[in-house]
C-alpha cells in the first residue's frame, strides 16, 4: 500500500477516471488520498513528454480569453445571483503583498497567457513569467520577459537571481515532482520575500459531492490535490512557512459557463453516481465555512527561518 508523500499514512483508492478532453483515450487514472491529511494524487510516474501530451490545443490558461457571454434562463441567473450573494472569496491582487521597493520583482511560474504578469506589471511590478508552452509564452510576452522552463526547473537564463514575490496561480496542481518545484520556488524567493501559490481546494464541498466530475479535477493535467492544510505540509517540506491563508471562488461555481462546463465533463467520461444538482451544492455551502465554500485555496508562505 502507497503512503502519503507528506504525511507518510497510508493512501487508499479513491476513484477512476478517463481524460474529459480527449474522449477517444481509454487510459483510465486512478486517484488515492490520504484521509489523514486529505491529499491525494493521480498514481503513476509520469515524464515530460507524456504530460506535455495531455494538454490540447486551445488549453484554457494558454490562450486569451474574451469570449462574450451567452445568454442565459432567469432559473440559471437565480441560482448565481444567490450564490455571488454568499461569496464574500479574495481574488488574487498586487496589494495583498505589504511593498518595501518601488518596484519590486515578480516571477510568475506557470504563467500561462500572462494575465497574473499583466495585473502585477500594471500595480509597477517587475515581472518574469516561465512557462513551458509555446503558445502561452508567445502571448504572455506581451507584458514582460518570459522564459521557458517549468516550476520543477528553473531558466538557466535567470542565473541566480531572486524574487520579492514568487507566483504559482493553480500550477503546482500540475507538477510532476512536488518536492522539487517547492523547493525550486524556494530558491528564486529572495530572502525577505514572499510566494504566492493558488490551488484547486479539495477539502470543498464540491470537490466531495463531484468527484471525477468536478471541474478543477482535469484529471489528468492536475496531478496533485490540496486542502489548506497538505498545502501548508508540502510548503514546510520545502522549508517555506504558510504566513496567510486566502480562500476564493464561490460565485463561478454556479454560473451558467461553469455548469456547462461540469455537463461536458460528465458527458465525456461517463460517471455514475456522480450526478449531483447545482442547488444541492448551494444548499450546503451558502452558509458553510470558507474551507468547505471555495473552490481554492491561496497562502503566502516565507523562508522558514524569516522573521515573523
């Protein structure tokens, strides 16, 4: 039996599921969790090669995204008026970080498209974006330098530079080696800095109630799962201290692109005794706490040995 990476308990079988974006693949992967520490992950060892391979073309976080909005029925803006009504969740912005430079220097790891360069360039940041697509990279170079590589392993073009903040927005998900891309994150955070890093939630409601069919699953781009709390024990494993804990995304799980979304995912791997209703899901987080509410999790961690 497999023991958890961070908590060393054992792992127990959890489900099996089929890649929704590429139907005509029959490879099922299965995902274990640690009911101690609530992590889990896709089993497998997998190379670069192969995961490169699970990213189709026009892969959201890797093109621009301004599609107009369709319409929608009074029942389905109902369900998300109610929902935006209870969503009190912290987007990401340039200012949760307290500013002691005019210009500090950002790295955004797995930047994608670049939009996260974009809003912290516009706030007077430095910014560097790596990222490993092509594509991405073309885009997201509008708004500053871009280097390829992953998180697991820096640009030898940085050299040793460091930064006053280092960004993951919902990449270490995706990582193959979870060990090194921390511990890659530690080595570009300057001493004084501070790393942000957003996940999919998977201590959610949602994330209980959907399964294999829960949109930030993907499965098997996103490799990894985290609660708060397998995050703050994969960052200390890495010799980063969690120094703020952010919670997001409530409202968009119930709009109309997101339940659309959800239905092509169902559609596409077949589950059963997955198939649980929208205003289920409401009535069991509307009021609930923020670990069970939100679809993420973001904390800013420093170096372990920073000052408090």
């Amino acid at each position: 039996m497999a023991t958890c990476l961070l908590c060393g308990m054992p792992m127990v079988f959890q489900f099996k599921v089929r890649d929704h974006l590429r139907p005509e693949m029959e490879t099922e992967y299965e995902v274990e969790l640690c009911r101690a520490c609530r992590y889990a992950r896709v089993v497998g060892e997998f190379t670069a090669d192969q995961v490169a391979s699970f990213y189709t073309s026009g892969y959201h976080t890797h093109e621009e995204t301004d599609a107009p909005a369709k319409p929608t029925l009074w029942l389905d803006r109902l369900l998300f008026h109610l929902a935006w009504r209870r969503d009190r969740g912290l987007d990401l912005a340039a200012n949760e970080v307290p500013r002691t430079k005019e210009h500090p220097a950002l790295c955004d790891v797995g930047c994608g498209a670049g939009l996260m360069m974009a809003k912290f360039k516009q706030a007077g940041y430095q910014v560097v974006g790596i990222e490993p697509d092509a594509a991405a990279r073309a885009i997201a170079s509008k708004n500053g330098e871009v280097l390829e590589g992953t998180a697991e392993t820096s640009p030898v073009a940085l050299g040793g530079r460091q930064f006053d903040v280092v960004l993951l927005s919902h990449v270490l998900e995706h990582c193959i080696d979870l060990v090194s891309a921390l511990r890659s994150v530690k080595r570009l955070l300057a001493a004084d800095g501070t790393a942000i890093l957003e996940v999919p939630n998977n201590g959610s409601v949602a994330a209980e109630m959907l399964g294999p069919e829960w949109f930030f699953a993907d499965i098997p781009r996103h490799l990894h799962f985290f609660t708060e709390g397998s995050l703050r024990a994969a960052l200390g494993m890495a010799g980063l201290r969690v120094t703020r804990t952010l919670y997001t995304g409530y409202a968009r799980q119930f709009s109309p692109e997101w339940l659309e979304g959800q239905q092509r995912i169902r559609a596409s791997i077949g589950t059963e005794g997955w198939n649980r209703n929208a205003w289920e899901l409401l009535a069991r987080t509307a009021f609930s706490g923020a670990p069970g509410k939100y679809d993420s999790v973001r904390v800013h961690a420093v170096h372990e040995d920073a000052g408090a």
